[in-house]
C-alpha cells in the first residue's frame, strides 16, 4: 500500500511512472487505480525481482522505449511473520533477495541508464531505498501477542543491510551523477492489522506523535528525494516514525 501511493504522488508530481512487481493480481488492480484516478502517464510491468534473466529482459524492455531514467524506488518485498522459533534458512534467503540482492542487481543494470539523466537533463539521477526502522532498532516483543505475528528477524537483518548498501552506493555511484537515499518508516502497518485495534494501539505507546502512519507520509518524501528540491541530499536516511526511535 505505501508502494500504491507511491505511485500515485509520482504522477501527481508529473513523473513518467514504470512501476514493477511480480503479483499479477495486484498489478492489474494498481492498473485500474491508476486509470480511475486519471493517469496515463505510467506502464506496469511483471518481472521477478529474484531472477538476473528476467531483470534482463526488464531492462531490453526499458532501453528500448527510454534512452535514461530518472530514478528507481526499490520498496519490493514479501516474507512470513514469526519469531524466532518461527524463522528458518530459506526465510533468510528470501529476505536478503529481495531486501538486498533485488535492488543491488536493479540499480547496477540500470546504471547507464541512471547516469544517463545527468547527459539530457543536467540533473543527477536519484535512488530511494525503502527500509525501515527496524533496520536500525530491534522489535520490541511485547507488541506482538502471538509468535506467529512477530516481526520476524530476517526482515530487520536485511533492511540494516539494505542501509548499509545505501551509504556504499551513495559514495561510489556519486561520481556516475547518481544519488542514493534510503527512507526508514516506522509504524505502517498494512490493511488486515489496521483492523486490529489492539495490536495498533500497543504500537501507539511506542510513538511519541500517539498515531500510526498514513502511506502519504513516506510516498511524499519519497518524491521529494527523486526530485532536484533534495538535489543535496546523499546517502542519508529519512526516519518516518513519529518519533519512535528518539526512546
């Protein structure tokens, strides 16, 4: 959902959107949310993310219709829930493909196409990392009720990785006219906990602001580093999380 948003802020801001996932299902229906909202200015396309080929193929795609991008938005990702007891080897994987391994291989097969930018526009091309605070803290166990419901730590462990990826590309795609920001939400929990009122408000006793987060409060920023207003901005990361890491 906060991927969704994202989206829709970048057509609002007048981007030429290619949005990517491997469900099927939901990329048809953020097809249909598009065009309800009157957008044209978009193509969406299936590509498994975990796959060098179809990146590939992704890519043959892409430089035949563009010769540079803008900005890539890396906020894929999928994994179970579960404590300790709960997480295994292939969880690890899993994480780590997408969370580390997805964006890495992104991100150098469009380079070209990335330092590109700064040739037509004059304008250094911008990445955006979606991570999360708990790349940076830990979970804290008593929010969760059941193992099965846990933060599990596969996820924290590759969203710290995904940060670290961020500074190091940060430093050495600089000189390609390629900036790299990571964004950390806190609290965004998705649609099926929302309706949990209590599991949301034991995550309010965490949050100095006393609410949850809206997908608007991470897609807004995310414009904001793809665009020349951040122009200065590199190898940072946005913490959005009303507050929750300053205890």
């Amino acid at each position: 959902f906060i991927g969704q948003e994202i989206c829709i802020q970048i057509l609002k801001n007048g981007g030429n959107l290619i949005a990517v996932g491997n469900n099927r299902a939901k990329l048809n229906n953020l097809k249909i949310l598009l065009k309800k909202n009157g957008f044209e200015n978009f193509s969406i396309h299936s590509v498994n993310l975990q796959k060098t080929r179809s990146i590939n193929d992704f890519k043959k795609i892409i430089s035949k219709r563009y010769k540079y991008i803008s900005g890539i938005v890396n906020c894929a990702y999928s994994g179970n829930a579960g404590d300790l007891s709960l997480v295994n080897e292939k969880d690890f994987i899993h994480s780590n493909e997408l969370n580390v391994i997805a964006p890495f291989k992104l991100i150098m097969t469009f380079e070209k196409m990335l330092s590109n930018n700064y040739k037509f526009n004059g304008n250094y091309a911008s990445i955006v990392n979606i991570s999360s605070i708990y790349g940076l803290i830990s979970p804290n166990p008593k929010n969760y009720s059941l193992p099965k419901d846990a933060n599990p730590v596969n996820y924290g462990v590759s969203k710290a990785a995904m940060n670290q990826l961020t500074k190091y590309l940060s430093v050495f795609l600089i000189n390609k006219k390629i900036r790299t920001n990571s964004i950390s939400p806190g609290a965004f929990p998705d649609i099926k906990k929302i309706n949990n009122k209590r599991f949301i408000n034991k995550l309010i006793t965490n949050i100095p602001i006393a609410r949850i987060g809206k997908p608007l409060e991470v897609a807004e920023p995310t414009v904001f580093l793809l665009s020349e207003s951040s122009s200065y901005i590199n190898g940072s990361n946005i913490i959005i999380d009303g507050g929750w890491t300053v205890w």
